[in-house]
C-alpha cells in the first residue's frame, strides 16, 4: 500500500515537472519569432529591398540570440494604437514615447536619428533651430516622422518629397532652399560623393533633431526583459567584432568599445590604410556618450592610445571592396 502512495505521489511530481517544462518551452516558443512593427524612415527603417540600417542591425542581433524577427511598415499615425493595442510584438527601431513606455520595455539606446541641414553651396547651414529659418523652403520626405518641430507658425515652408533622393533634387534644382538629412545620409554622401558633396553642397554641423533609436518588446511577452537585456549585451558584442560597421555600412565608428568613458575609433577590418582616419560615425552625441576628444584606436581586439602607437601591421593597404569605395554599396540613388 505504502508503494502504491510512493508511485502515486511519484506520479504526481513527473507530471508537474512535465507540466513545468511544457509551460516553459511555450513560453520560450513565444520568444523565438517576433512580429515587430516600424514606419518608413530610410535608412534606419523601411520594407525588404530599400534601405533599412537599424532593421537589420536589430534582426542580426536578435539572429545571434537565436530570436527570429520580421517586421511589418505601417503608418505612422498607426504605429502607437497599434503598440498598445498588442496588434505587434513591439518595434525593432522606436523612439521614446510615454504612453508607448506603459505598454513595452526599452533597451538602451542603440543608434542615434541625428537631422542636419542640407543645401546648396554658398548657402548658411549654422541654424541651430527650425525657427532660424522661418519662411524658407525646406523639403521634407512624405510619411516620415521628424516630430513637432517641423510645424507650427515659426517653422519652416514644408515642400513634401517622396525620397531622400528627390528632396535632394529639389534643393538642387532650385525649389526648396533646404532639406533636413541624417547624419548616416551625410555620411554616405560624402563618402560615395566627395567631389559633388564638395562643389555642390553646404553640409551643416549642429543637429536640429535629435532622436535616440531603442528595441522595444511588449510587456505581455513573458521574458521580455530577458530578451532586451541579452539584446543590450549583444550590441556591445557585435560592436566589438564589427559587425556593428558592416551593417551600418561604415569604415570607421567611434564608439566605446572597453567602457572606459573614451571614444575609440572602430574599423570595419584590421586592414585599415596608411593614414589615420579624417572622417568617422559617431554613434552618439548626447550627454551620455564617451569622451570624443582624444580618440584612442581599437585593432586586432586591443586599444591604442594613439595612432603612432598602431603597429605597422594594420596599416597595410585597405583590403579591396572596402566600404568608402562606395560604388557596391549602391542603396541611395542621388544624382548631381
């Protein structure tokens, strides 16, 4: 009789720790694929085929969690109700927003939208605010969400476009005055365009929106904090690795790579050229980001105070196909 209450209770725990484990790879089931929402913003966000930094940023890290993510383009005016409501899983590029914060959890910030002005040569760029340059033209992508500052009685004439490209055209060609680009668009102007961007274009300096670009998941998934923590780890990962670079399409970054609270300039590969860099990303400019005066070097896994201090070996001639060659990297259409 005694056997048959050991058995029984035996029983009972086999089918609670079944149970337990059921319950828990459901949950985890949960977590494998998620359906993620974004509005149009090239290059940070934008359907399969267009150009989509900060989507794919995102979905590699998420891959290397073993986390599979698609991600549907919606409207803007859609994307918060749809958030709340629970109609997505959450959003792999999102800006901070009150009421989104109740429904999802955040992960640090991972990239930065920084807008400056873009215009014809000659023209002034040192505007710090929209309202310096009231009553002129300035062209601005359809559908794209540059925020409160755009409008109003102080902003600037809004001359809607349907492309990055196109904006720049008009500016061009003489129908807007201005067009507001983020910095990752300047820099591959620059880069795929210097003796165009040099003859044509006045490039401001100061930031008139700034917007830092955060993962964030629902609170109804059962770990979310789990995944946005090993989200967070991951991107310091695949900076260290350049992984980073490569999907942003960049030669060099300057971001902390040790957290020692100053910037290193971070190459896309070990084979890096000759001279130091004259030209590179930086992943942040608000308070919160490290010390950008004295950069030091991060090759072959090691920081370098300076560059006289890099051994020779990573300054051998840039391995060919290298990003700042520009003509692969063909994800803009810009004509002068």
């Amino acid at each position: 009789m005694l056997s048959l209450v050991r058995s029984a209770k035996s029983g009972v725990i086999w089918v609670a720790v079944a149970v337990m484990l059921v319950s828990a790879t459901a949950a985890d089931a949960q977590t494998r694929q998620l359906h993620l929402a974004s509005t149009p913003w090239s290059p940070f966000t934008n359907v399969p085929g267009k150009a989509r930094y900060a989507l794919d940023l995102v979905h590699a890290a998420l891959e290397r969690l073993q986390i599979t993510a698609e991600t549907s383009i919606i409207e803007e005016s859609k994307l918060t109700s749809a958030l709340i409501a629970g109609e997505f899983q959450g959003s792999a590029a999102l800006w901070r927003d009150e009421a989104r914060e109740r429904a999802l959890i955040y992960s640090q910030p991972y990239l930065e939208n920084r807008l400056v002005l873009v215009a014809r040569k000659g023209t002034n760029v040192s505007a710090k605010t929209l309202s310096e340059i009231k009553g002129k033209r300035l062209a601005l992508v359809g559908g794209y969400a540059y925020g409160d500052s755009v409008r109003g009685p102080n902003a600037p004439i809004q001359v809607l476009t349907s492309s990055e490209e196109d904006s720049l055209q008009k500016v061009l060609g003489g129908t807007a005055d201005y067009t507001l680009m983020d910095e990752l668009v300047v820099d591959y102007l620059i880069r795929n365009f210097p003796k165009e961007v040099q003859s044509r274009l006045a490039l401001g300096s100061t930031p008139l929106i700034v917007r830092t670009l955060h993962l964030a998941i629902s609170r109804n998934i059962p770990d979310a904090q789990t995944i946005i923590d090993r989200f967070n780890t991951e991107l310091k990962k695949m900076v260290a690795d350049r992984s980073y670079n490569r999907l942003l399409h960049l030669d060099w970054i300057l971001a902390d790579v040790d957290g020692d609270g100053i910037a290193e300039y971070v190459p896309s590969n070990d084979q890096v050229g000759a001279t130091a860099p004259d030209h590179s990303y930086k992943l942040f400019v608000d308070r919160a980001a490290p010390d950008y005066r004295k950069p030091q070097f991060y090759l072959g896994g090691k920081v370098y105070p300076s560059w006289s201090s890099v051994p020779d070996g990573y300054k051998a001639n840039k391995a060919p196909g290298t990003f700042s060659e520009g003509s692969q990297f063909t994800i803009f259409t810009f004509k002068f």
